[in-house]
C-alpha cells in the first residue's frame, strides 16, 4: 500500500513537472521586451484573457505588430517542449478597444503545428474581423490580441492600426485644386469671318465679297 501511494505521487509530480514545461507564446507579447522565454508564458482565459499580464499599464509600452490594410496580422508562435503540450496551433481573440474587455473571435487562416517533433517558432495569420477599428492605446489606433494554444498557453500581443486621414475629394500633392467657380479665358481676338465696317470697306475700294469678310 505505501509503495502504490508513493508511486502515485511520484506519478503525480512527474504529470505536474510535464504541464509546467508544456509551454507556447506568441510574439511579440505584452509586457515583454524582446523575445519571450518559458517564463513568460500565460495561461489566457475568459477572465484573465492575457493571464496575469497588466494590460493598462503594458498596451503602451509594448511592440505592436501592424495590421495590414485588408485587416491581416502576422505573428509568432514559439514552442519549449514538443508534442501536443507544446501545440504551436492556436486560436485568437481581438479586442479592438484595446481595454481586454471586449473580445470577438478573429479568423486564423495560417496557423502553427498542433503536435510540432521539436521546439521552435512559426509564424500564423489571422485576419481581424471585418470593420475593426483600434481605437486603444493612448494614439487610439490599438488592438490587443489573446492568443491561446490548444494546450491552453499563449499570452496577448497589441495590434496597431494606422488610420486613413485622407480627405474625400482632396487633390495629389502638389497639384494646385482647380476652383468650380472658375471661368474659361476669353479669346479677345476678332473670330474669323467677322466683317469690318462697311464705310471702311467702302474706302478701300472693297465690296461685300465674302472672300474680303
């Protein structure tokens, strides 16, 4: 019986020290400067959607990917384990108000290895849903992304957005606007064909023959 219950512990810690190590990130992440490493690593769920991470004080401070014109982002996903529990196959959510509050499922269309042999990065595309504004950050051109493996890692990486500021209807740069109210030039010179006084006609001896109008 002692023995059962020692194996049954041993069994127990091992499971433990196995989960401890199944680990997957993306990056950039938030909070972490520079690469992330196992430490790093967070467990996203519907309460802690970017695990003990603060988002208010990190959103700022952290790298952003950029969000592409037709709403696509590029990341990284890195494993340190292989097998299943260090899935690089992952699901995403974006909030585009940046506050982690307001989550919406994004479309992963390149994603990473659910079962990788070895450790290492890849890289997935997702596309943000359609119509996404960021408005995060203190720019207000933020996203923040909850990345989330199928082992149940993952961690949160921000978005930027750039806006379009152009103006409807403006002119290429330095191409001088042209005003509606404007009015085409007038040819002041005498249009061809019209006659010069009959006296003066008369004078120099010419008649009313088309060919002299």
């Amino acid at each position: 019986m002692m023995f059962s219950s020692i194996f049954t512990s041993a069994a127990l810690v091992l499971a433990l020290a196995l989960q401890a190590n199944a680990h997957a990130m993306p990056s950039p992440a938030l909070g972490v400067s520079g690469l992330p490493a196992r430490s790093d690593v967070q467990r996203p769920s519907n309460n802690s959607p970017c695990g003990n991470v603060n988002i208010a004080s990190s959103l700022d401070k952290s790298t952003a990917v950029p969000a592409e014109a037709d709403g696509s982002v590029m990341l990284n996903i890195t494993n340190y384990n292989g097998g299943a529990d260090g899935s690089r196959s992952v699901s995403v959510m974006v909030d585009a108000t940046g506050t982690g509050k307001k989550f919406v499922a994004a479309t992963v269309t390149q994603n990473g290895d659910p079962a990788p042999k070895n450790t290492g990065t890849q890289q997935i595309k997702l596309d943000l849903p359609a119509g996404t504004q960021c408005t995060g950050g203190k720019a207000g051109t933020l996203c923040l992304l909850s990345v989330k493996s199928t082992a149940g890692f993952g961690g949160c990486t921000v978005v930027s957005q750039v806006q379009n500021t152009s103006a409807s209807g403006s002119t290429a740069a330095g191409a001088p606007a042209t005003s509606a109210s404007a009015k085409p030039c007038k040819n002041k010179r005498r249009a061809v064909g019209t006659r010069a006084p009959r006296a003066l006609r008369l004078s120099a001896g010419l008649h009313d023959n088309p060919i002299f109008a």
